[in-house]
C-alpha cells in the first residue's frame, strides 16, 4: 500500500460516484467534499444517500464492554471468544467483496454459520429460484425495452428509490416510448400512483393468488370467482391483456414486502406469469429492494463454496439449509453461543441478543447494548475501494475511496484477515458433529 | 527470486511446439531445468541445482490449457444457486492446503483451480464473459487458484454494436470498438453467439437463419460475423473470433455452420462446441449425425480451428448466452427448473439442467457426432479437447474422453453399451483412428497456446512458463491422464499423483491473461453518451482498472502481444 494519502489528494467534487446504500446501486452520483473532508451528495443521490455520505468521518475506538481499547487487544479478544465457541455465526455481512470473502475465510475456519441481516428478502427469490428457477431481466435492458410495469408491494421509494427515474422513465430509451410507459401498482394503497399506472389495492399476502389468476388470464383460461386478493376480476382481465398486448412487460415486486411466511411462494407464481406470458410476448421478472449488499453476499458464498447463505461452513463439506441456518432463527433458539456481526454498510442492524457477540460496524451503527467486542471499520465506497454487487444481479460496480481516512479505520477486511491469524495457530474444529434434521 | 535450478532428470518429453522431433517419444531421454518459475536452458556445470527429479522414462508434457469451460461469472454461479442438490451430493471439507467448496459440474472457484491442476491443467479460458458482467467474472475468477485464466468478451448482441452496424458505421470503427471493450473488460478474445440471435429474441423472434434481418436492426448474422472476424484480425488479436453458430441444437443446423465457415471466407475463426452444431435431419428420427460433412469442411478450411463440446453421459447444466436456444430447449429441464435473463443491451443467460442418457437415441447420438468430429478432424493442430464444460459434461471427464480418443477397442465398448440405433446411424465403429501421445499432447496444448497466442505457453522450450506435467505411461490413458504423477505450475510442485501436494507456499494463484491491441481513443467521445443515454452504469465505473485485479494479491495480469505483420499467420 502506497503512503496515506491525505485531503488534498482528493478532488473537491467527484462524479459517477457509486451509492452503496442499495441494492439500486446507482453510479451517477455527483459529490463534493469540504475541507473538513465532510461529503455531499449534490446530484442525483436519493434521500438516503444524501444523508449516508453527510455521515462525518468520525475517529472511533474499539471497545470491550463499553471500554475503550486499542485495536490489538479487541482483536485478542475478539479471537479468544471465537476460539472458545462451540457454535459461532457470522451474520450481518453488510460489506463489501473483499470484506465478504474475510469474513467467510473466518467462518470457515471457525465451522460457523453464515447469513446475511436481508436475507429473508433475499430467500424468497432464492427459494422459488430452488424450485423452478427464473426468468428475469436487469435494470439496462429493462429501461429500453419494457413497455409495461406490474409491480407488486408497497413502499417503492423508500425499497427501490430512483427506480421509477432511471429505469421505469426514463429520460431516454431505445425502444419505446419512455414517457408514454404504463402500469399497474399492486398493493396496499399508500399514496398516489405515478402518472400511467393504476393502483390495485390488494393484500400482498394474497399475492400468489393474483399471479396465479393473472397467469390463467394470460393463458386464455377464466378462474373462478369476482374477486382474488381484494382486486375485482375485471381489473385483473385488464392486467393480463395489458401483459398479453405489451411488447416487453415486467412483473416486479418489492421481495420485503411479500408474506414473510411464503414470499417464496409469491416469487414462484410471479415466475410463471413470465413464463406464461412469454409464450407469445415478452415479460420479465425482476425483484426490487435490499440493501447491505446482500445479493453480493450470497453471490460471494456461492462461487466460494457452491452454496448460497445460510450455510455452515468448515465443519465437513459446506452444508446449506435454508431453514436450519437462518441465523435469526438460531439466535432465537439460543443456538449460537458466540455471534461475529458485520456492518460495514447499512442495513445490517445489530441483532439485540445477550449471547457473546462481536461487532464490526462503521461508526454511528446504532447498538442495542454493548457489545463484548466492538470495532469500527471504514465503509467500503467512501472510506476504501472495492466492489459491490447490484441488485438485478449482472452489474459489480466498482467502490472508490472519496475521502482521506482520518480516522484511521481498518477495512473489514484487515481486521477480519487480522482475526484469522490469530485463530491460525488454533486447532481445527473438529469435523465431527452431532446432526438435527429439521 | 533464487539463482538455483529444479532439475527433471530423464523424462521422456512430448512437447509438439518444441525443438524438432520434439513430439517424438522415442527420442531420447530429455533433461529439463526448471528457475523462477521458467523453463531455463541447460546451466553451466557449476550451477547450483536445488532440486533433482529422477523421470526414470516417464511422459513429460507442457502444463494444459482448457480453451473452452464456463468456469466463472454471473451465470455459472446462478447456476451453482439453481442447483443446491448439486452442491450436497459433491462437497469437501476444509484440510489445511485446500479450502472447502462443492460441484462437480459447477464446481465452486477454489475446488475448481484445485480439481484443473490435480488433472495437470494450467490453464482455462472462460468463453462467455458479458461485458456487463466483467467485474463479476474477474472477482469470481481472482478465486480459483493455482491455474491462469482468461476470458472472452461477448459481442454481436450488444445493441450499441448492431446500432452502429445498422446506422453504416466503418470497419474501422468497428475496430476501436472491439478493442475498447477487450481493454475495458480484461478480456482475451471475443466470442459471438448466435450472432444476433440473441437480441432477435428480445424483440420475440424465437430463431434467426444466417442470413435473415435482424427484426428490427435490419442487419444479418452474416455481416456480424464477418465484421466481428475482420475487426480481430485487423486488430492482431491472437485468438481469433470465437464463434458460436445460429441455432445450436437444431437438427439440420449443419448447414448453417458449413455456410458460417464459408462466410468467413478465409478469416480465421475458431468454431466452439462444434458438436452441438453438426446435426442432419436423416432418418426415421430426423435427427443424424452430419460429423462427416462438417469435419470435411474444417479440413479444408485451414482458417479455422474449433473445440468439440463432447457431451459425457450423466446430470449436467447448460449454461449459455444464447438465451434463444435456452428459451427454446427449456422444456427439456432435468430437473424441471431454468432460468433464462434478458441482459443490459449486452446479451443473455440461459440455464438448463439437462441429463445425457446414453439410452436415449439423441443423446446416444450427440456423444458419437463428438467423437466423430474428433476423429475425422485430420489436422490435431485445429481441434481441442473440450466438453463446453459444463454443457457437454464437466471438465473432470477429459481422462476419460482421451481414452475415447487414444483407444479404439475401448471406444467400441463403449459404443455397444448404448442406445444400439446409434451404431446403426453412425460411422463411429468403422473409423480406426486411434490419438497418439504427441497429438494429445498438441490438443490439449500446443494447439489451443498457439490459437491463444500464448508463446511461453503449450511448451517446454527455454523461457516458456514452467507449467510442466508428468504422466506415469499407463497402457490405461484415462487412469495416466487422471492423475498425473508431477504437475509443476510455475516451477512449483503442485500436485502429485493426481492430488494437490503442499509445497510450503499454499496453493498460489496464477495469472489472468489478457489482450491489449491499439486503437483510436477518440471512440469513447462515441461511447461515452451511450453509456449515459442507454445504459445504466456509467463508462467510467464499467472499465475495469487493472488495479481491480492485481491489488487483490492473487495473481497478476499477462499481456498477449498482438500480431504484426511480420509474424507467422495462424
């Protein structure tokens, strides 16, 4: 590494600054920095990146319960905790590549579950993809090309923001009428539709039940019934000849607000809508939201390990379980006894359990209690260089450093690098292990 | 570095591309030195030899090179997602050199560094990268260790390509186009699949023939093709236009693929999975075997090289761009599951789990269309060994297919196990051709470095890259080639009778290889409002600095030179 550059070895103001506060991941962003090093979204950054660049770069100990200690010693005891476990986790994985692939090098030599703080969202489109695949298309193409929308889920601002001006109208496009795009929200009603949609208010737990009755309508079939999911039948005649008559419809949906019970469920019936659909016209799908990287974290794991999250790795062969190593429910089963959390992004709040935990965050991460080990890190994207992966799954962008590190933070990457050669030395687990088939 | 020299004492090499008579097994016994990860040539007496290897007669050849394997990016790891019963039936614990993983046809990245050097791979070309999706390929890519590993850029779907093409742009801009992206992109080459085709499906064409209109660009396949083909040879890329033909998997497609081979009127061009596109539509079935006519065309076409795609009987994924064929052969999931993406302006992925059966007639027949290909094939500088992997089947088969090839009785065996209407419908039983050592030895090196452009790679001749492998000559070939008893990549011990050997350094972590021919900057004033106006990530954050790849500290970039005039043609 070269020498520390200091603050004037930045510009005053950067463009095509990537955002990594969402899956959106919009790289358009244009920034000043002052003097003090503090930055400023001052084009095309939504409210949340407005207000996550402004976060100052502040100077941050580590500390172990709620005593301020140097580095070296938090990381002492931040490997003693984990070499004594018998049933570590690390969660959270709010990080960049880099700091991902630390922190799955550590799971693995620790026989420690992994998952993400999103993954609920994240397994609802995994699940279904598990048991029928999919068919999909990404933001570019899409913002060319699709000439109708029917998005299922609430909230569409604050999950997907920026979708509908860079992607649903866009400014320009090379195969339809940009402005002239039509299409339906579906959902509960929770303020005016933009201008060429048209609002069905439905409960989204019904959601598998009004794709499924929209695939019989695209099919030529006639279900049952006046009504499914709180939307009349003759609104859902005209959905399906909207889907039927475009040149290249969507169905999206917002993943965080399907049925937590059986998003899989809704994701798998939105996938044979496309199909459906496309056996005369052209359709895709596409799930919105998610922050903290989460698809990248999962993306990750599976070129690494071959498996997605919710995985224990290390002890034995990689062995992935959805439901088994769901860390939110293992926490609540008190089935871990020492938790490593990562939150080097946002989107990742740290879980309010009593179990021994160690937290990595980028300062300002709110806390619900003390940690038994906290270290802050740099946030990948303003503090370091990295990578991040959208959320439509095709595009890695690249992280740029915007700001001399005054604080002196570690990346997530050296101090979990840093955890792992302290547990070098530590015997392996062992590989034999008693099995609970859920 | 240290001055002192590994010594590999009285083997027996078999290196095509070496001096003279160099494939010749019967020459004498020949010493190698081995110094900074370099074959050096013999050192004076004085000169310290850390390291001596008695060969005692065994088979010395130039480390492999896999030309053609979708190992890494976005659809090999939606893949790997696609199929987690995959995963749990092949997975490997963690045992102090090699890091754990799973697959076996989507082998995660490290197991798949491991599984290609513990076969004495030291190479392995990834042949479908997106543009949009590079970064991705390259991180994926920056872990699989040991081997080197390139990639080829996917063009002639991209839109900002066909608009151009289709608004009369020159070949010269063609040009700077092509070569921004292999810079931009840290590619190594170019493939075109299904010219066209791909796009045409995004605007619900489900098939386009070579010389049909784009539906709404109003350009052929043809002129993609040949403009594509030209742009690399007026650029000096080594490896020539990678081309995956219209409609793979058709029946009767034969013609298509002799009359790309004809388009291509002379330009080199190297034809992927050849297999997939040698189809007739004779017999009661209408489907048969055209190896015959095809491998006839290649033989006089000396412009053209190809790698078969050999399907091997067993559970599979096809994982391809050509999103049209993928739609149209989604029906045939096993298991019932596929997914199919509509990608940035740029291309497509189709996956399609698939189960070859030898039991069943089609597939019975592709595996004999393969080994034909290879067999009539005559010249073993223009065909490598591939499987498409995993299309075919994955790369872990290859011992197996060179038995195929280097053993007719064997191969004949095999032919009566399956489906028997195949050996009514194929002259595979009749052909007597049986692989030598040397011409393996130029298939699966010396032919696919030469096609690359790799000159220190593919031989063991003083100042090529120290990638060596040393067979015990087994009378079983798929055993020798299994598990060879030395692989050396970069000088390094890695692998020892077929497993990975500690060696005090860990694994290491080969090179990325890429091509980087001149151009008109003067494109990006082109390129630069297409990214803003179309696109929705921006040029700046789409190129990828070579930073991206070295600061990782796994491996480091090497630079294929470009043609000149004065070098030696294809």
């Amino acid at each position: 590494m070269d020498s520390e550059p200091g603050e004037t070895d930045f510009p005053p103001s950067m463009g095509d600054v990537v955002c990594p506060f969402c899956a959106m991941a919009c790289d358009d962003l244009a920034v000043m920095r002052d003097r003090g090093g503090r930055l400023r979204v001052t084009d095309n950054g939504c409210a949340r990146a407005r207000s996550l660049f402004a976060l100052p770069a502040l100077p941050a100990h580590c500390f172990i319960k709620g005593r301020a200690v140097p580095l070296d010693e938090a990381l002492d005891a931040a490997a003693a905790l984990l070499r004594n476990a018998a049933s570590p986790a690390i969660g959270g994985l709010a990080a960049d590549t880099e700091g991902i692939s630390a922190a799955l090098a550590l799971a693995e030599r620790l026989g420690a579950v992994v998952d993400h703080a999103a993954s609920d969202s994240l397994f609802h489109g995994l699940r279904a993809l598990q048991v029928s695949g999919a068919m999909t298309a990404t933001f570019g193409e899409l913002r060319n090309r699709a000439d109708l929308f029917v998005l299922f889920g609430a909230e569409f601002d604050r999950h997907a923001p920026r979708l509908f001006d860079r992607i649903v109208r866009p400014p320009t496009a090379l195969f339809r009428e940009a402005a002239a795009v039509r299409g339906f929200l579906v959902g509960p009603g929770d303020g005016p539709a933009p201008e060429g949609f048209e609002r069905l208010t439905a409960d989204l737990t019904q959601a598998p039940a009004i794709a499924a009755a929209l695939s019989q309508l695209v099919a030529g079939e006639r279900p049952r019934g006046d009504r499914v999911g709180g939307i009349a039948m003759e609104d859902l005649v005209r959905v399906a000849a909207a889907l039927r008559e475009a040149r290249f419809g969507v169905v999206g949906w917002i993943a965080a607000t399907l049925d937590p019970a059986a998003g899989d469920v809704a994701v798998e019936a939105f996938n044979r809508l496309v199909v459906t659909a496309n056996a005369s016209t052209r359709c895709a799908g596409l799930a919105l939201g998610g922050k903290g990287n989460a698809l990248g974290a999962n993306y990750v794991c599976a070129w690494q390990y071959g498996v997605p999250l919710r995985s224990r790795l290390g002890a034995g062969p990689p062995e992935h379980d959805p439901l088994r190593y769901r860390l939110k429910s293992l926490l609540a089963g008190g089935e871990v006894d020492a938790l490593l959390w990562l939150s080097a992004l946002n989107g990742a709040e740290v879980p309010d359990t009593r179990k021994p935990m160690i937290v990595l965050a980028r300062p300002g991460q709110p806390l619900p209690r003390d940690p038994e080990v906290l270290i802050p890190v740099a946030v990948p994207g303003l503090d370091h260089a990295g990578s991040i992966h959208r959320g439509d799954g095709v595009a890695a962008l690249p992280l740029r450093r915007l700001r001399s590190n005054t604080s002196g933070l570690p990346t997530a990457a050296a101090v979990l690098g840093a955890l792992l050669d302290r547990l070098a030395g530590s015997p392996l687990p062992a590989p034999l292990r008693e099995t609970a088939h859920v | 570095m240290s001055d002192a020299y590994t010594l590999l004492r009285g083997g027996r090499v078999c290196d095509p591309a070496g001096p003279a008579a160099g494939g010749d097994l019967q020459a004498p016994r020949r010493d190698l030195y081995l110094k900074d990860g370099r074959i050096a040539a013999p050192p004076p007496d004085d000169a310290r030899i850390d390291a001596v290897i008695e060969l005692d007669g065994r088979v010395v050849m130039a480390g492999a090179i896999d030309i053609h394997s979708h190992i890494g990016g976005g659809k090999v790891n939606l893949a790997r997602l696609l199929l987690p019963e995959e995963h749990r039936q092949h997975g490997s614990a963690p045992d102090g050199l090699r890091r754990s993983g799973s697959g076996l046809f989507t082998p995660s990245s490290f197991v798949t560094g491991y599984r290609y050097a513990e076969m004495g791979y030291t190479a392995a070309f990834e042949p479908a990268m997106l543009p949009s999706n590079a970064r991705h390929t390259h991180l994926e890519l920056g872990d699989v260790p040991i081997i080197d590993k390139g990639c080829y850029a996917v063009l002639g779907n991209d839109d900002f390509l066909l608009e151009r093409l289709a608004a009369g742009a020159t070949q010269s801009e063609v040009n700077d186009y092509v070569a921004w992206i292999l810079h931009a992109t840290q590619a190594v080459g170019v493939k075109v699949v299904n010219p066209g085709g791909i796009s045409a499906f995004k605007f619900n064409q489900r098939r386009l023939e070579l010389d049909e209109a784009h539906p709404h660009y109003g350009i052929t396949p043809r002129r993609i093709l040949t403009t594509l083909a030209t742009a690399l040879s007026d650029l000096g890329v080594p490896h020539p236009l990678h081309v995956h033909c219209n409609n793979l998997g058709i029946p009767g497609n034969e013609s298509v693929t002799r009359d790309t081979i004809a388009a291509l009127d002379g330009l080199p061009a190297h034809l992927t999975h050849l297999q997939f596109h040698s189809y007739g539509t004779e017999g009661d079935r209408r489907f048969s075997s055209a190896a015959a006519e095809i491998a006839e065309a290649v033989n006089r076409s000396p412009n053209i090289s190809v790698d078969v795609g050999q399907i091997v009987f067993g559970q599979t994924i096809t994982a391809s761009a050509d999103i049209m064929s993928q739609f149209r052969n989604s029906g045939l999931a096993s298991p019932r599951k596929w997914v199919c993406t509509d990608i940035e302006c740029d291309g497509g992925c189709g996956l399609v789990p698939f189960r070859y059966r030898d039991k069943a007639f089609v597939n019975a027949l592709q595996w004999a269309i393969g080994l034909e290909l290879f067999l009539l094939i005559e010249d073993p500088w223009r065909v490598y060994l591939t499987t498409d992997h995993p299309n075919g089947g994955p790369f872990t088969s290859y011992p197996h297919l060179i038995r195929l090839l280097m053993d007719r009785s064997f191969r004949n065996e095999q032919l009566a196990r399956i489906n028997p209407a195949v050996a009514a419908h194929s002259r595979l039983g009749s052909i007597e051709r049986e692989y030598t050592l040397e011409e393996i030895a130029i298939m699966t090196r010396a032919g696919p470095a030469r096609v690359l452009g790799l000159r220190d790679r593919g031989h063991l001749r003083p100042g090529a890259v120290a990638d060596v492998v040393v067979y015990d000559d087994l009378p079983d070939r798929e055993a020798m080639f299994a598990a060879p008893a030395w692989v050396f990549k970069n000088g390094r011990p890695v692998a020892r009778n077929g497993r990975l050997t500690p060696n005090g350094e860990g694994t290491g972590w080969g090179d990325t290889i890429v091509v980087r021919p001149e151009f008109d900057p003067a494109i990006e004033r082109r390129l630069k409002p297409w990214f803003e106006d179309h696109q929705t990530v921006r040029l700046g954050n789409f190129r990828i600095a070579d930073g991206e790849i070295l600061d990782r500290g796994r491996g480091g970039l090497s630079i294929v030179p470009t043609l000149t005039a004065s070098d030696p043609c294809f």
